[in-house]
C-alpha cells in the first residue's frame, strides 16, 4: 500500500513540496505593505476567519445517500465515495485535513482545487482526491474543442493540462460563471494592505515607548560621525518597551527635547478593531466570531448571530461543495439515484430547552423516536421506535387510516350506532341484547390495547432516560467541583463541607429545578399523549410541577449527604442512571394514576 501510494503521487507530481510553500510575490499597496494570499495571514483576524469557515466546513459529515423511495432516503455507508470524503481521500492525508486544506485555498484566492484520480472501477466510483494550491492552477477553454481544462504550473516541471472533468473546482462570487474574482490578490488587496500597515506602525509605536521620536540638540557643530554615535547610542538605550524610563548620561552639552504622541496617534486600539470589522465583511464572518464583540453582540444574541452565521455564511459555501461534488463524483446515470450531502444539524444545535422543544412538536407530527435518538447521538430504541406516531392520542397513522374507512360505512347493528352516537368511544350496553351485536368487535383504534399503551409508555420512558441522566451528571459535577474548590481553600475549620452546604444549596436547587424542567416536561408530554384526555391542564401542571420538584430534592438531598460526609469521588455516572430511572419510572406511573388509568 506504501508503494502505490508513492507511485500514484509520482504520476501526478506530487513530491514537489514547493508547491506548498513558495510565496508568491505581490504588488505593493498604497499604504505601503505588499500583500498576497501567505502574506494575508499574517494577520490576525484573516487567520481566524479563514481558520473558522475552513474548519467548520470540514468538520461536517459528508455522507452519501442512496435514495429508496420518492421521499426518502438512507445513508449509504458501503458506497465507496463515503470513506473517500469521511475518513482518507487520499494516501497522505485524513478527510478533515483535505477538506480544510482545500476551502482554506478556496477562502484566500476565491478559487479552491482538488484534482480526482480515478482508479481502475466499474462505476468509476474508485478514486483518489488530491488538493492543489490554487496559485499554481490556471483554468481556460481550449483553442480547439473550447471545453474548459486546468493548467497546472509547478516550477521546474513541464506544465500539465487537466480536464474538468477530473478537477474539483470551488469558486467563489465570480463574473464569468467559471472563476471566482481573486479576493486577496484583487478585491481586498488595499484593505488588508491598510491592517498591515496598522500593524506595523503599532509595532514601531510601542517599540520606541509610544513616542514619536526625540530631537538631541547640542551646542555648536558635530561630525557626521559623533552625530550617528550619539543617536545610536540613544536608540540602543531607550529603543523598545523593555528600555522604557531608564536613566541617561548626556555628555558635550547635549540636550533631549521630547516631542509628545498625539491623541490621534495614540487610537490605535480603535482603529485595530476597524480593521478586524472589515475582515469580517469580506469573508462573511460575524465580528464576534473574531473576538471583536462591539456593541452589537452580547450574551443574549450571540446565539442567534451563530445561527445567522450558519444560515448566511457557512450554508451557502455548503451549497458551492455538495453541487460540485455531486456532479463530478456521481456518474450521470446516478443522477436523483445517489447524492452527497452535508449533515448541518451537529451545527445548528441549540440549547437543551429549545432541542426539547423542537423535539416535542416533531415527535407529534411524524419524527420516529429513533430519529430524534439519532440526532442526539443516542442509542436506537429498537424496532419499536420506528413507528410514526400522529397526534390523536399518539395513536398510529395506520390506525388512524382504519378507524376513517370504519367510520365512512354506514352502522348496521345497534352496537355500531351506539358507537357512532359516542364519538367513537365504547358501546353503551344493549338492553335488548342483540345476538348480532355480541360478533361486532370495536377496531383497534376505537379501544386502544391497555397492555400495547402500557408498553409505549414504559419504552417512551427508557429513550428519556439518559437525557435526564446527563442532567445529574452535569449538575451534581458541578457540586463536586465547588466543594473540591471549598476543601482546598481549607478555611472554617472542621465544619467546612457542612458550613459551604448551608450557603451552596439554596440557589443551587433552583439551577437544578431549571435544568430538569425541560428533560421532565418532554417526558411528561409524551406520556400524556398515550393516555385518555380527561385531565384538566391545571392538574397537569401541579402534577408536573411536583415530579420535578421531588426529583430535584432527592437528587440534591442524596449529593449534598455524600459531599458534606466527605465523600467527593462518587461515580456520578453510575448514580445517575438509577437515579434517572427511577425519576422517570415515578413519573410514569404517576401520570397513568392521575388520569385515572390502571
């Protein structure tokens, strides 16, 4: 495997490591600093920038989906091309470095390539994908079939012509429909000429202590000589922050006149943070992704400039992939047969109240158990969890189906009156006991089976389970931490655990309560759903209301005995898992006794 490996790179001139690494040259900018695409990351928030979109986009599972029906599809992980763009697209590389060196070129020169090897397949399905420096490709049309092909110019080697058809092309914002404008080199040559100019006046300002110079004056006339000693002599003793305030000796009657920084001069900060701002806009990154918060950020939106991130600056370079992917990877007669698609849903998770929320709502209107698992990481819960469930009673779309045909034939024996007179419910007895009526049997969606419920609401329980488990864990970990912290500052003597607990626990429940209210209320929803609805919100709110509040006081009653007896290294992960499964077996049950149901 070694072997080929470095037979196919000596094929397509892949050993020349200056490929990588040579800078190319720049023109230089009106304030002063040439600048290029190696040169622009030199600074700061270029670096970041270009850092979060590349990575973000190559942490992304890639997966290849196989469609099986008109409206649904499955992942494909046997499909060659998936463990090409998920773990080694080539012999040197894992898939994350690829996709991060690959959007990293296209980001700097609005242009990023990767040329495709093809082996020896059938479906051409077989291939290698190899990055290459923007810099050294140049794409044109041929003079003589006019198809667009790929010159590649490595210094030092003959020049290669590659079809489009094996060259991965990402362009950015381009005019022709086939090369993006280049960002660096042309479009934000000025701006980012501008930063670096910035940054080396701050460089000199705070080199020579914030001031702009000092003029030594002496009596009479120096030689050239003398005069280059003294300044020298000067710089050498006062030149850099670490010189700053040190005493000097001036000799032959020479005087130090200083000549002050200016308020102008000394904004640098400022116009710093000006910079940072216009990097943002260029490469469609929200300032306080770049450290740079300002006045429009704060605790309270940043979660929603993170989502706008997502939507507006990441999706649409997504978009720019999967389509380029997808028509260079899938042969054609695949085409609606076979895609690769980027998973943004790790990325655009929210909190857990909102996940529960959204969970919630999905649940009632057609997500399987299994797939909410699914993106959450969790377990499957088996067969059982790939049951649709519709909002009525959460009973089953396929019962909702039988009981519509029952209900639009016409009833033809008293039992099936009786039952059409009581909405749907179960027969009222029939004084004239009809021989008829003792062969009618009510469809399964008019009498749900107690025992078919009794078991839905014992697996709804088990998938709930490790999310009210991580809940413990989390909360009762940060207990542990803050009594270690107590322990080590060794201060209230004997009673130091006991005294911390009386001032710890009283806001600390409170955090507890917030943080199982939303785990608690999704169980408690689906429950609900399974069980007749005879009981009125209130009570369902006060019933809810005290399994939460009685989970919340045993979980804390048990930790804070452990904690005060001195016992900080308790397994908190086994803890919880029986602690969990008996909140939620209680509340279970609970929910079944308080509608009244056996």
């Amino acid at each position: 495997m070694f072997g080929r490996g470095l037979e196919l790179k000596a094929n397509i001139d892949y050993s020349d490591i200056d490929r990588w690494f040579s800078p190319m040259l720049g023109e230089p900018t009106r304030a002063g600093p040439t600048v290029n695409e190696e040169e622009s990351l030199t600074i700061s928030a270029v670096f970041r920038a270009v850092d979060l979109l590349a990575s973000h986009l190559a942490m992304l599972p890639l997966p290849v989906f196989r469609q099986t029906g008109p409206a649904s599809k499955e992942r494909d992980l046997l499909h060659p091309l998936h463990q090409v763009l998920n773990i080694e697209p080539n012999d040197d590389m894992s898939a994350m470095a690829w996709k991060r060196a690959t959007h990293a070129n296209t980001l700097l020169y609005n242009n990023g390539y990767t040329e495709i090897q093809r082996l020896s397949s059938l479906d051409g399905s077989q291939v290698k994908l190899w990055p290459i420096t923007s810099r050294l490709v140049t794409p044109r049309r041929d003079d003589a079939t006019g198809a667009v092909v790929y010159e590649i110019r490595i210094p030092g080697k003959d020049v290669r012509t590659i079809p489009a058809a094996n060259m991965l092309h990402f362009s950015g914002l381009g005019l022709d429909g086939l090369m993006g404008v280049p960002l660096i080199a042309k479009m934000a040559r000025e701006n980012l000429g501008l930063a670096l100019a910035i940054e080396r006046y701050a460089s000199a300002f705070f080199g020579n202590n914030t001031q702009l110079g000092v003029v030594l004056s002496a009596p009479g006339t120096m030689s050239k000589p003398v005069v280059q000693a003294n300044m020298e002599a000067w710089n050498s003793a006062h030149g850099g922050a670490d010189r700053a305030f040190k005493t000097t000796m001036m000799q032959g009657g020479i005087k130090v006149e200083k000549v002050g920084a200016q308020n102008d001069h000394a904004e640098l900060i400022e116009v710093q943070r000006w910079s940072i701002r216009d990097v943002s806009r260029w490469f469609n990154v929200p300032p306080f992704m770049l450290s740079e918060l300002g006045e429009s950020a704060n605790l309270s939106n940043v979660e929603q400039q993170a989502l706008h991130y997502t939507k507006w600056s990441l999706t649409p370079w997504v978009v720019t992939y999967q389509q380029e992917l997808n028509r260079k990877l899938i042969p054609r007669r695949d085409w609606g047969k076979i895609t690769i698609e980027f998973i943004l849903e790790g990325i655009l998770r929210g909190d857990v109240a909102s996940r529960t929320a959204y969970y919630t709502v999905m649940r009632e209107t057609g997500m399987t158990p299994n797939q909410i698992l699914a993106l959450e990481n969790f377990n499957s819960a088996g067969p059982v969890g790939d049951i649709h469930m519709a909002s009525q009673q959460m009973t089953t779309m396929e019962a909702l189906a039988t009981q519509a045909t029952t209900n639009s034939q016409p009833p033809t024996t008293s039992a099936q009156r009786a039952l059409a007179m009581n909405g749907g419910g179960q027969p009222e007895p029939d004084d004239n006991n009809n021989p008829d009526d003792e062969t009618v049997e009510a469809s399964p969606a008019d009498a749900p089976d107690a025992n078919g419920m009794a078991k839905l609401r014992s697996q709804i329980a088990d998938a709930h389970k490790p999310l009210v488990a991580s809940v413990l864990v989390r909360m009762w970990r940060i207990e542990i931490k803050a009594a270690s912290r107590k322990v080590k500052s060794q201060k209230g003597g004997e009673n130091v655990l006991a005294d911390w607990a009386e001032s710890f626990y009283p806001d600390h429940m409170a955090r507890f309560r917030d943080a199982l209210i939303p785990p608690m209320e999704a169980l408690g929803g689906a429950i609900r759903a399974t069980l007749p609805d005879t009981i009125l919100d209130v009570k369902w709110e006060g019933f809810m209301g005290m399994q939460t509040k009685n989970a919340t006081e045993a979980a804390t009653a048990m930790s804070r005995g452990l904690l005060e007896s001195g016992r900080l290294d308790w397994d908190v992960v086994e803890q919880a898992g029986s602690n969990a499964e008996c909140y939620v077996d209680g509340l279970r049950k609970g929910a079944v006794a308080c509608c009244g149901r056996n």
